[in-house]
C-alpha cells in the first residue's frame, strides 16, 4: 500500500468563475478570461518568483476543492456520447483531483500575478507554478487519442462548432427580471453552457425533460428544446420544492419566492 501524501496549497486563483456551471472547461475555451493568482505570505515565496517574469505561460498545478469522489469512465462532451477511462481525459474527477492549466503571465505585483485564459473556479488553492517551456511541453504532431486529429495550424473546437443559442420572449422575460431584481445574471451562464451542446451530461446538470431537455443552473431550472445545431431557451422556473420554498428561511429564498409569485411555477 502506498502511503497517504499531504499537500499545502501555495495560493488561490481569483476568476470571474463561482461554479463549475460558469467556468470553462478548458484554458483554450477562456476567451482570454483573466484572473489573479495570490500567492501566500510568509514562506519566502516572494524569492521563489524571482526571473519567473521572463516566461510568457506558466503552469498551474492545482485542487478540484470542490469534487468529491471519482468513476473510473466519464463522458466527456466531445467524445460523442461514448464514456471514456478517466485517465484518458481531462476530467476533473479524478482519484486524485489535481489540475493542471496552462495561461499567461501578464503581470507580477509582489506575491501577486495576473495571468488570462484561466479555467479555474474562484478560490481554488493552487499546489505549484512551473514555466511553460516551447520546446519541452509542446508536441504539435502527437497523437491525440480519442478526440479527433487536426490539422497543422487548427485549434480544437470545446467540444465541436458551436450551437447557437436563442431565448423564448418569455424566458428573456424571465432572465431579464431577475438580473434587474436580484443581480442573478443567469442568461450569460446558461449560453455559454448550452453552446457546447444539448448532450445529458452530469457534470453541466443536464436531464431529459419529457419532450425537451432541463439545465440547472445553481438553484434555478432553464428548460430547452434541441434542433440540429439551434437551442432555444423555453423558460426558467425554482429549483426549489413547494415545502422548501416556502417553509425554509434561507436569504436566496426571496428570490425565488417573487419571480413564482411573478411568473408562476413553470
């Protein structure tokens, strides 16, 4: 048996991200997203990022803090409905939830670096920074496994082309009042989500919905419906039961408390 091994993270990663629904799924699906890395005082980390200005990408290794436990096959959104090893993707469930993302250095500022093209979620510890090196990380003619080859000069689709995404007038409606009511800017989180794809898959908490599909975003539900490569957003309802909704006092409740008396149940 081989012994249990303890880590201490060096820092965390501040992002625009606050769930796993938000965050991209790659470093390349970022759009340039930027974030700070915030490195801890007291550990003489400060030396430690001497000359690391000079590297135009560095290596994050860091903690899924939020998974618990791990499947041995996944599915992965660009494997085309089939479940793959674990170890043959970049899942992060995993046996043990290490990431590992590549970004841009931007700037140094003491124990501080911003850096874009994050995937991590805000909060997320991080275990060590490495420089990115052209020579020795970059493979351009390697196999690529499962996902599909491409050619010289392509970059990777996450997962394919892109759905477009369209919103019913009653679920703009929708969207509209509880981003002016209570700040809950739901429209952007679920566009870049269902532009990768209608597929089930738990980890994006899509379900079937009988003759349509159902997206839970947080603790609100989006129902849509699937044609070729067009979404279109039918409506947004609480995820929250008849008892829970109005028998807990949780501050969120509010919320959805008016948009039901406002829109009804869905």
């Amino acid at each position: 048996m081989l012994k249990p091994v303890t880590f201490t993270p060096i820092g965390v990663v501040r992002t625009p991200f606050p769930d796993r629904v938000s965050a991209p799924r790659q470093p390349h699906a970022a759009a340039g997203a930027e974030g700070t890395i915030e490195l801890v005082p007291g550990r003489g980390l400060e030396h430690a990022l001497c000359d690391i200005e000079g590297w135009d990408y560095l290596w994050v290794v860091f903690w899924f803090h939020l998974n618990e436990g791990w499947r041995p096959k996944v599915l992965p959104p660009r494997s085309a409905g089939k479940r793959r090893g674990v170890l043959s993707t970049r899942s992060p469930h995993r046996p043990n939830p290490i990431g590992l993302s590549v970004v841009k250095l931007l700037a140094v500022d003491g124990l501080s670096l911003r850096v874009s093209g994050v995937d991590m979620i805000d909060g997320t510890p991080v275990l060590d920074l490495k420089p990115y090196v052209p020579y020795a990380d970059a493979y351009p003619h390697a196999r690529t496994g499962w996902v599909a080859p491409l050619g010289p000069g392509e970059a990777p689709a996450d997962p394919e082309p892109g759905f477009e995404v369209v919103w019913s007038e009653r679920a703009a409606e929708q969207a509209a009042w509880l981003d002016a009511a209570h700040g809950v800017a739901l429209r952007e989180r679920v566009d870049r989500v269902l532009a990768l794809g209608p597929q089930p898959h738990p980890y994006r908490r899509i379900r079937a919905d009988g003759d349509a599909m159902r997206l839970a975003v947080t603790s609100w539900r989006v129902r849509f419906r699937a044609e070729g490569r067009r979404i279109e957003v039918l409506s947004v309802s609480t995820g929250y039961r008849e008892k829970e909704l109005w028998g807990g006092d949780a501050p969120e409740l509010a919320a959805h408390r008016q948009f039901v008396e406002r829109f009804g149940r869905g």
